[in-house]
C-alpha cells in the first residue's frame, strides 16, 4: 500500500495496488473509492485531508514510493 498527500490540493490518497479504475464512487463525506474490473477497491482518497479529524496530515510522516 502506498500513501500518498498532496498539500496543494488538500489530498491524502491510499492506494492499495496499481490497477485502472473501473469504477469510482464519491462518498457524501468527501471520500472517493476506486474499484478495479471486480469491484475490489484500489484506491481511497479524501478531500480537504487537513480538515479532517482525527489525524492531520501535516503532521504525519508519510513516505512516496516512487
């Protein structure tokens, strides 16, 4: 899994595998869910991440997988 936030745009993405999105639902709380061909998600990501609690993620150490 790798662990992404992007500060611009207020972003903490979880990614859990590489694979194309199928399917992409936007929960009413800010969270978008992508789901492969079979409906196994791929990825969560949630916007306006530094407004959310508990955590923030600015104080997170987060590291990039490149």
């Amino acid at each position: 899994m790798n662990v992404k936030y992007d500060a611009e745009a207020d972003i903490l993405i979880f990614i859990f595998r590489d694979a194309f999105p199928a399917n992409t639902i936007s929960e009413p709380a800010g969270a978008i869910v992508s789901y492969d061909e079979t409906n196994k998600p791929i990825s969560i990501e949630f916007l306006n991440a530094s407004k959310r609690q508990p955590f923030n993620p600015q104080e997170l150490m987060l590291t990039i997988a490149t």
